[in-house]
C-alpha cells in the first residue's frame, strides 16, 4: 500500500510500503476513506532531522474496517469508523477518568513514526475495541469533514474550552487561527463563552473565526496584542485564555491577556520546555495552567451529535482536498499559510 | 514605637521608628499583640542586597485597634482584630471573587518594606474595613496563636488544597514540613484526601504532620523522593501536589510526583522565574499547574469556625515565643531550622 512518510525538514514522500496485517488479536485493519494534515505535523515539517525518520504520518482518519483480530467484540468488516489521534484501552483507570491520552496500556500512544499513519491506505489499529468508534453514516455521506474532525481538531478545541472551564460567565482569547484555534472558537461559543478574541491575522480565518463565534478579532501580536485584549476587557484581561499555538511567544501573549485568577489552557504542542511561571508571570495573580493532548476518544460520542444534528459543521476548517499523491503539496500549501487544512482522499 | 527592619541578608534590626498615624480616612491604628515570623521572611534574609532595604518585616499580626480614620465604619476602638497578609477593600470585582490578594484598589497589597509591618509594636492599617477582622475572644485567649494562622499560614494552607481541588477522592503529597506545609496537611485532611504524603525530613516537624493528618512521610528528596510517593501510590503518584517550599527542586519533585490529569498547587513563593512545563514536565500527561498568594481575607471567617469550636488547632506551629528584642535570634532560629515558627508578643 502507499503510505506518507517524512524523511526531515520539508521532505515528505508518499511511497509504497508492507501492507499491514493484524498483528494482536485486539487489533482491526482500516481501509482509510478521509484523513488530513494537520497542524502539529507542520512542527517536524519545519524542524526534523533526518536521523529521526523516516516516520509515518497523519493521525487522524476516517475508514473502513477489513479485518478484525480474535479478540475484537465491538466491530465487523465493513464498519465505517473514525480514530482517534491516540489508541487507547478505554478501560483503564485514566481512560475511565476521561483522560485517554494517558491510558496505562502498553499499545496505548499516538499514532506515526514507527507505528502506521493516517495518511495513507490503511493503518493497523491497535487496541480497536477502545480506540474506534462507529459513525452512523455511509462512507460518502456530506457530514464527512466534520466527523473527520473529531480524530483531533474538534476535541482539541473543546478540550481546550472545557479545561479552561468556560461557561456562560466567561471571556476568552483564542491565540492562533488555525483550525484548532478556530474549533476552540466554536467550542467555547457552544459553552456559552460572553465575549471570545481571536487574535489572528489571516483574514480568511479569522472570518471563519467570527462565523464560529468570536466576537472580537486582534490581528497584533505579543505585548501590543496583549495590551489590545486587555483594553476590550476593562483592562483586566480574560479568563480564559487558550494557547492554539505552542511557541513560547503566544505562551507569553497568553500571560499577558490573562485575568488575575484565570486559566491559560494550552493544547498547542510546546515548543519549549522552560517558561516563565514565576511570581511575575503566574504566581502573583494566581493565573493557571492547564491543557495538554486532548483525550480526543473522550470526546468523540458527544461531539458527534451536534454534527449529526447539524448543529455545528467543524469541517468547514478544511478548505482543501487532494489524493495522497498531493500530500507533499498539501504540507508545503499549509506551511506556506495557501491552506488553513488538507483533507486527503487516499 | 519599636519595629523590626531588614537591612540585607542575615541583617534582622529592631529599632526605633516614628509612631504610625491616621493619613487615609479609610485607615486605622493596630495596637500588635501578636504577631510572627514566616518561612517567607527567611528568602530575604537569606538573599536580600543591602540597596533593597531597611525593609518593615512582619505581614502577620493581631492586635487592638486605637484609632480609625473618619470613613472606617465596621471596626471601633478596642476591637480586637486579625490582619490578612495583603489589604485589600473587600468590594472590588477580584475581592468579591475571593481573590482578595489581586485586589484592584491603589492602596491593595502586601505588608512590610516601605509599608509599615506586623513584628512592630503598631501598624497603620490601610482599608481597615476591608482588610481587618474583629475576633470574638479577649486578647489573652488561648486560642490567640491559632486566631493568628488566620493571618497567613492557615489561609495559606487552606489556599493550597482548595486550589487543587482536594476532596475525598483525592491522593494529596505536600513538599514542605514548615508550618505551610503542616497546614496543608491540616487543610488537605479537613477535605477528606484519601492519602496525604508529607515531604519532610524533619523528625519533630513530621511528626506534628502525622498528627495533623499525614498518612505517609518521605524524607528522601528530588527524583527519589517522587519515586518514593509513586511507590506509595501503585505507580501513579498522586491527585495533587503542594508545593509549600518554593525553589526550582521542590518544583521539579511535584512534577515527578504528580498523577497524569493531576494538579500542582504552588505555594511556596517561587525562588524562580523559569522552569519547565513542556511536553516532557506538564504537557504530555495533563498535569495541571495552580496556587499563588494565598486570599487569606476570603478564608479567616470560615477557618475561623474551626478554631473556635475546637475543631482544628493549628497554633500548634508556633515552637517558639519571644518579645520584640528576640526577633532577630527568632530569625536565626528558624533559619536554622531550629524553630518550626515564632510566635513574637511585642
């Protein structure tokens, strides 16, 4: 089968590859239909060293199960399912607490590098019983994007929301107007968020931003961005400010747009290992931090019914569409900024 | 009057000062009848450059008012009254969210340096009405040294696990065996924790943790320490981690021993500016970061409660007593940890 791989920066390949086969008797064997680039492969995309590939990519998608191991009950051939972007067990004490990114299983991780990716052909699943969930849809169905999105961007969003704890009392700044800056967007809308800033400054996005719900835009960055989030707020700052980057200049954004008392939620992946969260950054106004990788599979059954009744179209972050021969293309549009996100018909 | 000054480091004076005055309608005039020296006052005294001082010290104190100023309605003459360790006017949007330490009034803030401070023989209160209050005991109540954690290190303690949300599901380390420490055990153990693990190597001081409601002691430090409180905990580590020290290791130990999904409530003052809370520190598992100075004003009437009724007593800090004169020696004991805390009656 063909699947996408990256060799170091800038230098993503599609090329054939083994085609997998059931290796536990937990595992199932996809046939994807839809996946996507995302955000955080931009990371490795501008930073890789060779000698940390090649490594599969792409870890969200959408497929069709051929094959399942002995001891998978909650799935058949022909089931059309989407992932998650990490596996997991569903049953651990972690995953029971709704933090399934950090599940105790052995073949719990993220998907890529050495284990297979979503862009590509087909991928083996492991631990498929936790992992998949079953979409009640045809594979060719309209709603296809936006369930797509819950692999990752959609509960990336609403984890960022939900762990910055915003509710109908709440102002939040988004940073960053990708898609999962805009989901944050939406997802904060949903749960009644008074006031939301988007500071981006792509047009296009940040116009998809306000149809998602924000109320305010800030195109400036750094100390002047910050300083304009705090003047639409009395000069106080919001609540909640959510980190949909993961440098450490919108983490210092975030510090500088933050309520005394609030919450900076990140769901960027850092970028940096050490930060300021000393008595003049956090600790004196007794500003928190929370966020981390989203335990997307927590996500994915409550997410999916506004989708499903039409309540929310997350997939309207993808605004373009290639086979898996134009993967390359698509990294290179999304690092240059031409794409907001890639979905992939393989 | 007499008042305690610092000069640099290791330099504790008590010398003669003006007499304090009314010079805001909203003030009022304390009469110390007690007061003490706080783990915090020892990082100056152990770093403090001869150019940052004299510096007024003591931001704990009891006392009898003598004098209020034309606009100070709740307190009179004669009350007795306890001192939080920031002023603040109670009303603002911060003070009503009980975040009484961000409060926005121009005069809100901490005790001592160019202030006047509570190891004094008086201090002029700003915003008494905010900031002071009356307690139902004559001064020369038994239960004055723990009317006199309400200043501080009890608020402070209970900041700390109200922080990080213990309740009765909760694992709960705390790094620290000063009288922080020893109250957020205290605190930890009044909101039901499961499990409370005491850092500490102190045998006396531990020992006073056990009885305050400490399960399990560990005295080994840094990764060992946390291997340690995992060990105690299947594995995981713990629900939450207080953080009652403040330096970059007791940082990096709560990192080590903090449960994925878990919380580090920090209030130890931070010895440090940066410190690592990337994808190898917090980001990976979720591990959320809280605390800061304590609102002690928003905990005194309810701590109160449990002082009075005889439910808590956690004067039980105070080792050690002196008069005005003893406060240097006071600083130099508890420095070299030869005393828990000192309780001062100018």
């Amino acid at each position: 089968m063909r699947a996408t791989l990256m060799y170091g920066t800038g230098d993503v390949r599609v090329e054939d590859v083994p085609d997998p086969v059931i290796r536990q008797p937990t595992d199932a064997l996809v046939r994807v239909t839809a996946s996507c680039v995302c955000g955080s492969d931009l990371w490795p995309y501008g930073s890789m060293r060779p000698e940390d590939g090649p490594a599969r990519m792409g870890h969200e998608f959408v497929g069709i199960v051929e094959d399942v191991g002995s001891e998978v009950t909650t799935l058949a051939k022909g089931d059309l399912v989407v992932a998650p972007f990490a596996t997991s067990d569903n049953t651990c004490e972690f995953c029971r607490a709704g933090l399934h990114t950090s599940c105790g299983h052995a073949q719990a991780g993220f998907w890529g590098g050495l284990r297979d990716g979503g862009q590509a052909e087909a991928v083996r699943v492991p631990l498929a019983d936790g992992t998949l969930v079953k979409l009640p849809v045809p594979p060719d169905s309209a709603l296809m994007p936006s369930l797509l999105t819950l692999s990752d961007v959609f509960g990336t969003g609403h984890h960022a929301a939900v762990a910055g704890g915003v509710d109908e009392r709440t102002r939040v700044t988004v940073i960053g107007d990708g898609a999962v800056g805009l989901l944050a967007v939406l997802s904060a809308r949903r749960l009644g968020a008074e006031q939301i800033v988007l500071m981006g400054r792509h047009r296009a996005r940040t116009d998809l931003g306000r149809e998602f719900g924000a109320t305010d835009v800030v195109s400036a960055r750094g100390e002047e961005g910050a300083a304009q989030v705090r003047d639409l707020t009395g000069g106080r700052g919001t609540h909640v400010v959510i980190d949909a980057v993961g440098t450490l200049a919108a983490y210092e954004q975030a510090v500088g747009a933050v309520r005394p008392g609030g919450v900076i939620s990140r769901v960027g992946i850092p970028q940096y290992e050490e930060a300021p969260i000393g008595f003049g950054s956090l600790f004196r106004d007794n500003i928190r931090l929370t966020g981390g990788p989203a335990p997307a599979r927590a996500y994915i059954e409550k997410l999916m019914s506004g989708i499903l009744d039409g309540a929310v179209e997350p997939g309207k972050v993808f605004d373009a569409t290639t086979d898996l021969d134009g993967v390359p293309a698509g990294y290179r549009d999304m690092a240059d900024r031409k794409s907001l996100k890639v979905l992939i018909k393989p």
